[in-house]
C-alpha cells in the first residue's frame, strides 16, 4: 500500500488500536527509539519492556542478529505505545525492521500498510498451527508468524469441588458444570468467577460462552448468542457467580477465586505463577462448549512481523532475524519465559513433556481461535464493543439477553 494510502488509514487505525489491546497480552513502559542509521545495524520494537539489557530475551535478540551479521537496536514499549508508534513510524518511512505486536492488530497494522506478507518476504510459516496463524491473516494474505499464544480456560479448586462432591471428569459441557455450580453453593461455598467488564477483557472472557454456543461475530442476535448470554446471566440470578463480575478485570477476577472460596475462575496461561502459589490444589479445564467438547477461546500473545521498508533490500535479513527468533529451540526457550504456548505442534509437545501441567493448557490453544479469524479485521473493535456493551446491558438487569443483542446486533449494522 503507498504512503498516501497509510496517511488515510492512520486516524482509523490509531483508535482501533487503542480499542483492541490489553486483553491478554504484556505490558509496561519503554522509552522511544528509531532506526539506526548504520546499514550494519536493525531495529526490533517488542512489547516486552520488563525484559532489560542482560535478560534472556535480549539475549536472544542480540543472538539472532549476529546470527544474521548484523547488530540489533532494540526498544520495549507498552503493548498499545508500540501499535501506535508502528503507525506513526509507518506514515514517516521509518519503521522498525522487525515488530513484535500483538496478534489482534495484526490485521489493523496491514490493512493500513505497516506490514508486509509471508508471501513479500518468504518467510515461512508452515509448520504454524493454521488456527494460530490465521490471527495474522487479512484478505487472503498472511502477516507474520507468532511467537506464541495464550488463551482461556477454567481454573478449578480442588478442595472446594471435593467439599461439594463434585467430580471433576463429570463436567463435560454447560448442563453439567451448572450442575457443579449448584452443588458447590449448597455446600456453601461460591461457585464461579470471571471477568465481564465494559472494555475488551469482557469480550475477551464472554468469547469462549459466546463462540462455545455456536454463535458468529458477525450475528450477534442469533439463538446461539443468546443463549451463551443467558447462561451468564442465569448464574448471576442463581448467585452461582457474583454480581461483582460486572465490574471485574481478569486480575480482581483472579483475586477472588486466590482467596480458596471459588470452584472455578475463567482465566488464562498467565496465571500460572499465581495459581502455584495460591496455597490450595488446583486444576486446569478447557471451556466446555454447550454440548460438549472444548470451546473456542480467544487467542492472546504476539506475531513477529516484518514492516514495509523504503528500502527493501533490507527484507532478506529481517527474514534471517525473524526465523531465528521462531525457530523450535528458540520458540521453546521464549514461550517457557512468556508463560505462553508455542504456535507448533513440535514444540507443545516439547512443552507438555518437561511439564505435564501445560497439557490442558495445549488442549485450549489447539481449540483457540483468533479475535480477527473470519476475516473480521478493523470491523473486529467495533463488534467486540457492542458485544460487551451487550453483556453488561443483560448482567446489570437494563436489558433481557435477547434485547440486549438484538440493540448491539443493530448498533454494528
């Protein structure tokens, strides 16, 4: 896409930008860099700022570039600081040479231009989980390669469900986990939390009820969606999950099922570390679907692209750069530090057998689907809004689940 073409799209892809991050992703501060001047030398922008010089990825970074023959300027930024500064570097013809972004702007990133393809550059991605890959694909094209991927699940207590005489390998799909539930609560304890807040985590963490029901992004007023809706919505009248879900983010979520009361927490890879050391047993489920099955949940983490350069000669070696950080040793290392699973089959497996607790964790990326799949793209931010505005609408008592997706199904038209 020409420049003119990027000057156009920056405004709409900025604010779709800010709409899309921080569901599932890292984040933190990093100061502002630009391209080296030296030919000798590439810049890589990532979204890992809590990694300093000396760490591991760094490390690696530095690794691949000598691999390459080359050196490597390197700059951590905040994940929504790093899309935007990637637009504006875009429309200046000074983008970074290799970008590291999180997988739902993606598609925003290469509809504005920012990014050239798999197909432009070579680089390889066929050993890629095609469900993982397809969170960077736009139009029939492929942007990037991920470095790895997290997603949803139901984290459980095991003591509380054995208080309840709940048996764990009874709960296959939503009949019976509400069974679960009702039991929990007459054993007097709390049944289930999770986050349905107003911004993107509340999509986020409805996605998985919502595309487990069957239902598309695209037809938001659907029987399915409604009755994902109605299930939530069941459980707050129930009081098998607590009206403070309205208002939960991912983290107060996790903080009241840490406390050792809740059966279940909906959350993601990235509590691992909190979850060992919660002081109770726990267990790991993949989302039930409606009937049975493991549902679809949303996929987090980030792709290795290469933006379009002025200068294209520069391709071979962001190609040489962006291979070495995906290889399967260095896939391995990387998603180890990230908490993340790996995007291929080879190194799962590799993952699952240095540590069987990743196993359900497998499962759940294997079943993962991107936010932007279906070639939604920058229409995404738009239904995810909607979807979440939908969700508070019904759980906050203002609407009926059908009403509210009906309005929200309207609103997208």
């Amino acid at each position: 896409m020409h420049s003119s073409s990027r000057r156009r799209l920056g405004a709409v892809a900025l604010s779709t930008v800010v709409a899309l991050t921080g569901a599932a992703c890292s984040s933190g501060s990093g100061s502002t860099d630009t391209k080296g001047s030296d030919s000798g030398t590439y810049t890589v922008w990532d979204p890992y700022p809590q990694f300093a010089k000396g760490s591991d990825w760094v490390k690696l970074l530095d690794a691949c570039g000598a691999k390459a023959g080359v050196k490597i300027k390197r700059t951590g930024y905040d994940t929504s600081d790093l899309a935007n500064k990637a637009l504006l570097a875009a429309q200046q013809d000074n983008s970074a040479d290799v970008l590291i972004v999180d997988n739902p702007v993606v598609s925003t990133l290469a509809e504005a231009g920012v990014l050239t393809s798999t197909e432009d550059t070579e680089l390889d991605t066929s050993k890629v989980d095609p469900n993982l890959l397809a969170a960077g694909q736009s139009d029939g094209k492929t942007y990037g390669t991920p470095i790895g991927a997290n997603t949803l699940a139901l984290y459980y207590n095991k003591k509380v469900l054995k208080a309840a005489g709940v048996d764990i390998t009874s709960v296959k799909d939503w009949k019976s986990l509400t069974a679960a539930l009702a039991k929990v609560k007459a054993a007097g304890k709390k049944g289930i939390t999770f986050s349905a807040i107003g911004t993107e985590e509340g999509s986020f963490q409805f996605l998985p009820w919502f595309w487990g029901a069957g239902a598309k992004l695209t037809e938001l007023d659907s029987a399915q969606a409604v009755s994902a809706l109605s299930l939530w919505k069941d459980w707050l009248k129930q009081g098998y999950a607590p009206n403070s879900v309205i208002n939960n983010t991912q983290t107060t979520s996790w903080q009241e099922f840490a406390g050792g009361d809740y059966a279940f927490a909906e959350n993601g890879t990235w509590q691992l570390a909190s979850a060992k050391k919660a002081g109770f047993e726990y267990g790991v489920l993949p989302v039930p679907g409606a009937d049975g099955g493991s549902a679809a949940a949303p996929t987090g983490g980030e792709f290795v692209t290469i933006p379009t350069q002025g200068d294209t000669g520069r391709y071979a070696t962001s190609r040489k750069l962006a291979t070495c950080l995906t290889s399967t040793q260095n896939l391995y290392d990387t998603d180890t530090t990230l908490s993340y699973v790996a995007p291929t089959g080879e190194v799962q497996a590799k993952q699952v057998a240095a540590n069987a607790e990743l196993k359900p964790w497998v499962e759940a990326v294997k079943a993962a689907k991107g936010r932007t799949s279906d070639d939604l793209g920058t229409t995404y931010p738009k239904i995810s809004e909607q979807l979440w505005k939908a969700v508070q609408s019904a759980l906050s008592g203002a609407k009926s689940p059908e009403d509210a997706l009906t309005s929200a199904q309207a609103a997208v038209k």
